[in-house]
C-alpha cells in the first residue's frame, strides 16, 4: 500500500476577473505546500465566474498559454506538489467549451485531463435555472489518474449525483475520487454533505472534494463547505464559508481496512429488471459495465 500524505482543499469565491482570482488561490496553494501538503485541489472555475446568460461559467480560453495552467505548472514545479485544477472553461474552438480538469504533478507536468460529463441542466425552486448544455460540450470518458499514492478519480460537481461513474472508477483501481465544484448553495444545503460521504461508503474510498463558496455575480450563490471524507464516510475536514484551505493527513491503508469491512464492490452482480410481465432488457452492475 502506498505512504500516508496530506491533502489540501483550496475554497475561494471567483468573481469575472480571472487576475484576481489566480494571484488569490496561487498564494493559497503556496501557503498549504508551505504547510506539508503534497496534493492540493482547487475548486470547479476557480479562476472566472460570471454569469453568462441563465448560467455560471469561466471565461473559456484556449487550453494552450492558459494563464491558469501557467501560473499551476510554475507552483507545482517550484514546491514539488500534485495539484488538481478542478476545472476550467477551456475554447474548444467550434463555438463549444469543454469544462476541464488538470492534474499536475511535482514536475510541472499535466498528467491527466477530464471533461465534465454530466451537465447541470434543472429549474430550481424560487427561480434559478440553469442549462449548462448551452455552452458545454460533454465529456465521454471517465479518467483514472496515476498518483504516487495511489490511482485517482477524476470527476467534476454535477457528476456527484451519478453513482455508475464512481462505482466504475472504483472498480478499475480508484482509491481515491475527487470532485471539485461550485454546488448552488440551495442544492448544497440539502444534498452536499451527504452525497459526498455516501460516494465515499460505497466504494471505500477517500473523497476530495474542493468547492466555492459565497455570492457570485448575478447573485448566484455557492455553497463552500469543501470536504475531505474517509473510506469509512467520517469527514476529516469541513471548509465552511469563507476563503481558505482546508487539510487532513491520507493513509491509503484506510482504504483496505473500510473494504475489508463491507466488501460491497466484490459483490455486484448482474441482474434483470422485471416490470409485471414485461422483462426488460439486461442490466449490468459497474462491474460489468
């Protein structure tokens, strides 16, 4: 099993200017490597948030010279830690944006990519609406990224509510999963907290979770609260509502003690759904999907 390391998550209220929000979160990063931490996670936009249209989003620059990606590479190089840029607003050049995350390791390296895969698309109580289909082009492929603690799942906001996606990345090797995001502060209230440690139960594994917080422009509001959870669904680290990091020291042998306890992911099995007299189609568990 790999060493024990610790983890960062970095919570920051983006506003339109992308200058502001990098020279924030850049001193953030600094502050939580100075600190010890050997992985830190940024939030979903951490670098831009304006309201275009009925909906929060980056301004989408080409990936190549992003100034983001500069800025990261450069810290990561000079302090010799893994950073997850948990999304930008990448121009993908057809009138179409992918939201895109970055992990970066020691080196200065991008050794992995993600494209968000399940778009935001509901009408919320008391008016707010969001059509994230408008503008994002989704993502079709789950990412399984190679740490030196161990393999890593890459997923962004929205796809928390997705279990197939989690329980798949498990069952190829995921000992970890992170989601960064900018949850809505009325579906954080209700559903945050418990979606993240239930992502965390059901596959054994340990959940990083980065978010924004605060009022952003159009009076869009986050919800803050980063989390850390355990194997086990124990949260090891709350980020509340204000700007800052949060940390929690990762043993990886956690992992095998949580799924040694409840070995749910050796029992999935196929099975059919039966409706009256009409038997429907195969269904696969993750395992064999």
């Amino acid at each position: 099993m790999s060493q024990a390391f610790t983890v960062a998550c970095v919570q920051n209220c983006a506003g339109p200017d992308m200058e502001p929000n990098l020279a924030e979160t850049g001193e953030m990063v600094r502050a939580a490597a100075g600190e010890g931490a050997d992985l830190i996670c940024l939030p979903e936009y951490f670098a831009s948030m304006d309201l275009i249209g009925n909906l929060l989003l980056a301004e989408p620059l080409p990936e190549e010279g992003h100034p983001a990606l500069k800025l990261f590479t450069e810290i990561a190089r000079e302090r010799n830690v893994h950073v997850l840029l948990g999304s930008l607003a990448i121009d993908l050049g057809n009138e179409r944006i992918a939201n895109r995350s970055f992990l970066i390791d020691g080196s200065g390296d991008v050794t992995a990519r993600y494209d968000k895969i399940h778009l935001f698309d509901v009408d919320l109580a008391g008016g707010e609406s969001y059509r994230e289909s408008g503008t994002i082009a989704p993502g079709d492929k789950a990412v399984l990224a190679a740490t030196p603690w161990g393999p890593m799942g890459l997923t962004i906001c929205y796809d928390l509510r997705f279990p197939h996606l989690y329980r798949s990345l498990a069952h190829a090797g995921a000992t970890m999963l992170t989601v960064p995001a900018a949850f809505t502060k009325t579906t954080g209230e209700a559903h945050w907290h418990v979606l993240l440690r239930a992502r965390a139960i059901e596959n054994g594994c340990y959940v990083f979770a980065p978010c924004q917080y605060g009022v952003h422009v159009g009076d869009r509001a986050c919800y803050g609260h980063s989390l850390i959870v355990d194997p086990w669904g124990r949260v090891l680290a709350d980020g509340g509502e204000e700007a800052g990091y949060v940390t929690a020291r990762i043993d990886p042998e956690e992992v095998t003690k949580a799924r040694g306890m409840i070995p749910s992911l050796q029992h999935d099995r196929d099975f059919s759904l039966v409706d009256g007299d009409v038997h429907a189609p195969s269904l696969r568990s993750a395992a064999g999907s």
